[in-house]
C-alpha cells in the first residue's frame, strides 16, 4: 500500500485527504449516531449474528474513485469479495435494519479508502486526479484473512477521524459434527 500511495503522491499538494496506513479499513454497515443507551444491546446483537459465520479470505488489489475517475469524491483499493463476505455484510446490515438503523440505499460496494478529495479541489485538480488515478495500473495487493468484525466509534476532528474500537465479535470456525 506504501508503494502504491507513494505513486499516487504526484497529485497536488492537498487535494487528497491521504487516510494513515492504520486507519484503512472495510466498512460493512455504517451505523450514524448510536445511542449510548442502545450500546450494550447493539454489541450483544453483533456478537451473535458474527459469531454464526465463518473465517475467510478476501483479495485486495486494483484502484479506482467514487462516484467515478471523473469525479472523483474517494480513491479507494478494491476488495475481492467472496461468498462469506457478501453473506456476513447482507446479515449484518439485515440485523441493523430491524434495530431501526437505515439500510444503504447503494449497493455493497467493498473497498478500502485511501484517501478522500478535498472539497476545496478546483475542476482542473479532480481532473489531474481522476487521469492520474488511470494511469497507475494496480493489480494485485494481497491476502487478507478476515477472522472477525469491529465495531468502531468514529469522532470526526480537524485533523481526521479517530477511531475507537468498542467491541471486536470473532467470527466463528464451523464444526463438523461427526
């Protein structure tokens, strides 16, 4: 990921809002605003549904922006995903949608976001983005062995979000039962 972003560094200077190396993650449901007082059932929710899938593995590799390279809003590194995610991520958001959270209108779209486009970038800077963002051919990154889902806090600061994990619901290895 160094290298890749280390490509993509050519930009202009601020444009793109660049999300540390520790910070990238895969989002499966965004939830809002939670109430403290929802908190412990919303955990103890998690765990459960988590904890009825498997371990899996995703690849990671190619590049792109959303809504699109001619606009681009996010620059974002794809995700492979097999069966089990696409599984987890319906139940999950399922589980969310009867606790009264709002589905996602857009479809699953699974990625790890590198950076976000400052809102401040002219057209011809989101242009330069977008030509820039086709140019480098990204393949390939690697494995990534999922073995469970955290549900983090999110407080949004000048300097950039920061990330609090409240719970970490491991995913569950199926017994064979002989």
């Amino acid at each position: 990921m160094r290298q890749l972003r280390h490509r993509l560094q050519t930009l202009p200077e601020d444009a793109v809002r660049w999300v540390p190396a520790d910070k990238i993650h895969l989002t499966l449901k965004f939830l809002g605003d939670v109430s403290l007082v929802n908190l412990d059932m919303l955990k103890e929710i998690l765990l459960t549904e988590v904890k009825a899938h498997p371990p899996f593995e995703f690849s990671v590799g190619g590049l792109g922006a959303f809504p699109n390279a001619k606009s681009p809003r996010v620059v974002w590194v794809g995700v492979q995903a097999p069966p089990e995610l696409l599984i987890l991520q319906r139940a999950i958001e399922s589980t969310m949608e009867k606790l009264g959270y709002s589905r996602e209108e857009r479809p699953f779209s699974p990625h790890l976001t590198l950076g976000r486009v400052s809102r401040n970038t002219t057209n011809p800077e989101a242009h330069q983005i977008g030509e820039a963002l086709q140019a480098v051919k990204v393949g390939f990154l690697g494995l990534v062995y999922a073995q469970g889902v955290s549900l983090f806090k999110s407080d949004l600061r000048p300097t950039g979000s920061v990330y609090t994990c409240l719970l970490t619901a491991p995913l569950t290895e199926k017994k064979e039962i002989l």
